[in-house]
C-alpha cells in the first residue's frame, strides 16, 4: 500500500516536472519553426556588429592611457576617417552612434548596431540616451527637443555642463558630429553592411516611434533586422510586421528576487515573456550565454548573439555559446 502511494506521489512529481519543462520550452521557443539544423533569420549577419558604430570615445576611449588594444582600435576608426575628418591623433573624430562612426564601420566591413528615439517634434534620431548628459554634457532629455536644437549640440565637444546645458554650436560644421536623423543613417549606409536596429523604450512602449521606425525601414534596401528590451515592441512588430526579423535584448538577473519588480527582472533575464514576441534571435549578455535558458533557446532553435564583447578574450570565451557578437573597443575577426 506504502509502495503504491510513494509510486503514485514519484508519478505526480515526474508529470509536474516535465508538466514545467514543457511549459518553459513553450514560453522560450522562438518565432522561427524548428527545422533541421539552425535557420539562420533573415537579414541577421554572421558579421560582427560595430556597438553605435565604430566609435572613438565611450568604453574608457577618452582616456589618455589606452591599452594598446584600444590604441589600435582608434588609430583604426581614424584611419578609415582620413579622407573625410582631419584631426589630431587624441581628438575625438567619430562619438557612438554618430554618422562619422557609422562611415568607420561601413569602410572597415562591420555591421552597425544603432539605437534610435524620437525628438520632440517627432523624428526619428539616432542615440542610445534618454538624455545628452554622457555623450554631449547636456542635462536635457532627447524628446524634450526637437531636431534643430538637437544640431546645435555637438557630441562629445569637451563641453561642460553650464546651467543644465553643453555649449551649442552652429550646425554644420564638417568636423562635428551631431545626433543624426535614422533617415540620413539609412542614406549614408545604403546596404554596405546590416544594421541592427535597437528601438529604445525609455518611456514604456511608444507607438508613434514603432510605427515611424518601422515606415523608414520598410523604404531602405539593405539588411536590417529590429531588437529591443522591451517585450511590447516585439509584440508589436509580431502582429504588424511578422516577417521582420525581432530580436529580444536580456540579462540575466543576478539580485535577489523578493519583490515585484525583482520578479519581473528575473522572469526577462530568464526569457519567461518571449511567447510575447517570439524573438527570432536573442542578444544576451555575453556573460550568461551558458545559462538554462539560453540553452533551451538555443536548443529550439534560437538564434544567440553576445552583447557587449569588449576583447579577444571576451570573444573567444563567449565563442561556444553565441552565434554571432556586437563589439566596442577592439577589433574582431571579420
């Protein structure tokens, strides 16, 4: 009778556990179906993905004392530069997403990872930011202006922060960047190497950037594909752009899980929310490419890509579990 009651209680326990493991499967599995091998997204590139471009500053590339990895980096992001910016060996020639860093990175033979936002006269610009404090010394938030004023604010200017606010210039001026417009990236570009697509959503899911960045994508001819940390954005293209290749941004949650939010955190980094999207291919901190979940996606058929690898040695570690890198600050195998 005991023996009957321990086989029916160990029988109950299997059926919750692969009950479980379905359930998870289910929730990680990614948009593409399960075919024999691994389907490659379309408009996803084995390329190595340039972080905001080929840049010279961001990553510690201010500093005086740079490694010699990172010398050679610059001096490279510079050379490719020759032809179109003069400047000095220690003068920042192309700041993160600018145009001069993304002309580095086309000339050099990388795709491009980009981020984009929306001003406040509703364009669609290129910035990592909510803000300009990091990258230009301005307290403001990017919606908070509209374009023009954005191109009075040059990036990475050595300005400091007066009041609230970096010192403007008139726009214009070849040997300045300023935040560019996606449009004149996708110009500028044209179809040289893919683009990876970041949709920033700083301010929870905002429709009217989703549907502007997705009517200047759908004119451009190159690659590209779409990623995001928010899982609504993915959603989004799910339902009105299925067969745009979606990628869902992660980290894996390290903290302690004794909140709400703290839940929610450890249910993203562990792809819990990717039936939402179904994300055709997960970028994930390079760190955590041997974590559970990631392989489980990877298993179904998920595409992984590693984000940020900084070095050749971060590169060769993450190797074995990612299909593809985006890098700053070195130079990766092409």
């Amino acid at each position: 009778m005991m023996g009957s009651k321990r086989h029916s209680v160990g029988k109950a326990a299997l059926g919750l556990g692969l009950g479980t493991l379905g359930a998870w499967c289910w929730a990680l599995a990614p948009g593409l179906p399960v075919v024999t091998g691994r389907r490659k997204p379309v408009g996803l590139s084995r390329k190595p993905y340039a972080h905001r471009g080929l840049h010279d500053a961001g990553s510690g590339m201010e500093s005086a004392e740079l490694s010699p990895g990172q010398e050679a980096y610059r001096n490279r992001v510079h050379a490719c530069l020759a032809a179109e910016v003069q400047a000095a060996d220690d003068k920042v020639v192309a700041p993160e997403n600018s145009l001069a860093a993304f002309e580095a990175a086309c000339k050099a033979g990388y795709g491009i990872e980009l981020d984009v936002h929306l001003s406040r006269d509703g364009q669609v610009v290129v910035i990592h930011d909510g803000d300009l404090r990091r990258v230009a010394g301005d307290n403001r938030a990017v919606a908070d202006l509209t374009y023009a004023e954005l191109q009075r604010i040059p990036l990475r200017s050595g300005a400091t922060v007066q009041g609230g606010k970096s010192a403007e210039t008139s726009a214009g001026s070849p040997e300045v960047q300023y935040v560019p417009l996606l449009s004149d990236v996708l110009a500028l570009v044209d179809g040289r190497v893919p683009l990876v697509v970041e949709i920033k959503m700083d301010r929870g899911l905002d429709r009217e950037l989703m549907r502007k960045t997705d009517a200047l994508l759908s004119g451009y001819q190159g690659d590209y594909v779409i990623e995001s940390f928010n899982v609504l954005a993915l959603a989004w293209y799910r339902k009105h752009r299925p067969e745009v290749t979606r990628g869902q941004l992660a980290v894996p949650y390290r903290g302690r899980v004794d909140s709400p939010d703290s839940a929610l955190r450890w249910m993203a980094g562990s792809l819990l929310f990717n039936w939402l999207g179904r994300p055709d291919f997960v970028a994930y901190e390079w760190h955590g490419g041997h974590s559970l979940p990631m392989r489980i996606y990877r298993f179904l058929g998920g595409t992984p890509v590693a984000w940020t690898v900084r070095s050749e040695r971060a590169q060769e570690e993450s190797r074995p579990d990612f299909d593809g890198i985006i890098f700053e600050s070195y130079l990766p195998g092409n």
